[in-house]
C-alpha cells in the first residue's frame, strides 16, 4: 500500500508540473519576469501540496516505504520525461 500511495503523491506532483509548464505553452509567454514568477508559484504550490500528503501518508502507513516510493517513482516520472517525450 505505501508504494502505491507514494506513486500517487510522485504523480500528483509531476502532474502539476506538467500542468504548469502547460499553461506557460499556452499563453506563449515571452517575459522573463514573468516566467521567473510562475515558477515560483508553481514550486510553492507543489511543496505544500506534496508536504501534507506524505505527511498524512506517513502518519497512516509505513513512513519509510512511502518516502522510497515516492522518490524513487518520481525519479523515474522525471527521467522518462527528460528522454522519452519531445516537447
């Protein structure tokens, strides 16, 4: 169970990301400001949004199988989109 909760929160968190970079796509935007901005946005947001869900996760299963989980799975999302999807 604590792999496919940290799986869960891997993908919820790559999700987002790809969201993001998503709209950024979509609004062509140009300014460097602007992106900076966003960026941090989305890297505030995904933090705290990760942070409670490992932390109820923890609270209820296996703390260190889902934190593996999680890492190692999120690893894995990062490199298969690093090598494997053409922008």
């Amino acid at each position: 169970m604590e792999i496919v909760v940290g799986g869960l929160i891997a993908i919820i968190n790559q999700g987002l990301l790809y969201w993001r970079i998503q709209q950024l796509k979509r609004k062509n935007v140009r300014n460097p400001g602007k992106i900076i901005n966003l960026a941090r946005i989305s890297l505030i947001e995904r933090l705290i949004l990760v942070g409670v869900l490992l932390v109820l996760a923890m609270q209820q299963l296996d703390p260190l199988g889902v934190i593996l989980s999680f890492f190692l799975i999120n690893l894995s999302l990062t490199y298969y989109q690093q090598w494997y999807l053409k922008p």
